[in-house]
C-alpha cells in the first residue's frame, strides 16, 4: 500500500485535461459520468445523502468527491435545503513507454474539502471554458491544474485516516458476520476503495490478507464449536462460513496442524487425575 506522499506524489505526476464545467442548482439530481472520463463534484451548498454505485455516504456543503469513469450517482437533498455544485468532467493520463501518456485509473471515490478553494476561480473557470476562444479555453484549463493541485495536495493524508477507519469497520463486520458469504470485493465496496487497493492497504496493517483474516476467524469459531458441541463436521462447516467441509477440514490442518475430528477428539478427552 502506498503511504500519503506516495499517494500524492502519483497523483502529482499525472496530467489532467478538463473537459467540461457545469453549474448545477437542483432539489435533487442524478447523473452518470462519461466511461472514458473521471468526474469531479464540488459542493457549494449541499445536505443531505449522496449514493456512489450504491453506496451511500453524508454529504455537506463544503465538500469535493472525485468519481471513477461511468459512476452512476444519486444525489438526495434534505428538504428546505439549497443543492449547488460545480460538475467537473476531466481525463486522468499517466506517463508511459518513449515519451506517450495512456489513461489513468485514479482509486476512488476519493473525498476531499473545499474550504480553501475559491469558488469564484471555479466561475472563471466555467466562464473561459465556455467562451469558445482558444485561449480562454487554455486558460481554463490552468486554472483546473490549479485547483487539482490545491485538492490532491493533501488527499493522501485524508485518504490514508479514512481508510484505516474503512479497513476497521470490516474487521468489525468479519467478526460479527464470518458465517455470511464474503468477498474481498464486497469488503473493499464497503471501504470505499478498489479491491487491489483495499487488500494492499489490509494486508500493510495486518500483515495478512482479508480472505486470510476472514480465515482465521472462520477456525477460531469452529474450533469452539468442535469443543462444545457434537454437530457434525458439515453442520459446524456451515455455520462458521465454510460452504464444503472437506475444504473446511484442509483449511483447518493446515492452520491448526491436525483435522477437526482428531482436535475434538484430543481436546474432548477427559483428563486424568
């Protein structure tokens, strides 16, 4: 996993071709970005909910996400409440081989705050972009290196916090769901972050992989189970997560050095006084 200046230097050196701004005053909105470019929202007055490819997270006035090619956003707005916000389409580029750039795939979404941005460059921005001369249209887009500079300066810092909260609330989740059917991409979905991304920053902290981890809490409750109860191999498979027992039992030696039935015979076994 990469730490913050490690986050930040990347996003540093890729480069960043706006596209199009637009102003957006609404009581509620929905919008799916362009698959060929990343999005870029900045709340000027906002409150209530905004849903990511489903997932949703507070919003407030004040606020920047950055978007994935193709998101489909949902925006949901408390009643009384004014919806203004600057929607900025853009492409990601990334050094490559004999001097060409290809498509960047920036890990998002990604949240930022606003409060040192000047929203009036933001309308200067807009203004020169819709001008139709070509050295306004030049100049918009400096003023967009700009604001990508004054946003992603510090985004690794922000990042590296809320990610480490993320990777805490799927631990949590792990341990009080371990029987249901999860996935490193379903555990990532809830983080927020690419599954890649997800497991390179778990396994950083944990020194393990998600699937691992999940793993060993699925052995630890069999275990208990192998202790106090005389459920079948199949039953106890089952009810900590594991939907074969004969991938249980291999799981289980390899983790606790003998098969299931030879642990609950051995620690069954009465002692003798």
């Amino acid at each position: 996993m990469m730490d913050r200046s490690e986050f930040s230097s990347r996003l540093a050196a890729y480069m960043y071709k706006l596209e199009d701004v637009q102003r957006v005053a609404a009581d509620e909105d929905r919008l799916r970005h362009d698959a060929s470019m990343h999005g870029l929202l900045l709340f000027k007055e906002a409150q209530g909910e905004i849903s990511i490819g489903g997932q949703s997270r507070p919003l407030r006035r004040g606020k920047a996400i950055l978007l994935p090619p193709g998101a489909a956003v949902r925006l949901s707005i408390r009643p009384q409440e004014r919806l203004e916000y600057y929607d900025v389409r853009f492409r990601a580029l990334q050094p490559a081989q004999n001097g060409h750039y290809v498509p960047a795939q920036l890990d998002c979404p990604v949240e930022c705050e606003t409060a040192y941005v000047a929203f009036d460059r933001i309308e200067d921005m807009e203004r020169k972009r819709r001008s139709g001369n070509a050295w306004d249209d030049m100049k918009a887009n400096i003023l967009f290196q700009e604001l990508v500079a004054d946003l992603f300066r510090d985004a690794g810092r922000e990042r590296m916090a809320d990610l480490g909260q993320a990777i805490q609330r799927t631990l949590e989740y792990m341990e009080r769901h371990y029987p249901l059917y999860i996935t490193r991409e379903k555990l990532a979905d809830m983080a927020g972050v690419s599954a890649d991304y997800y497991s390179k920053a778990f396994k950083k902290r944990l020194n393990k992989s998600p699937i691992e981890y999940l793993t060993d809490i699925r052995i630890r409750q069999a275990k208990r189970l192998l202790a106090q109860s005389g459920e079948s191999l199949r039953t106890i498979a089952q009810s900590v997560g594991f939907s074969d027992e004969f991938y249980f039992s291999r799981k289980f030696k390899a983790e606790i050095g003998c098969s299931p039935k030879a642990y609950a015979k051995q620690i069954r076994k009465p002692s003798r006084g």
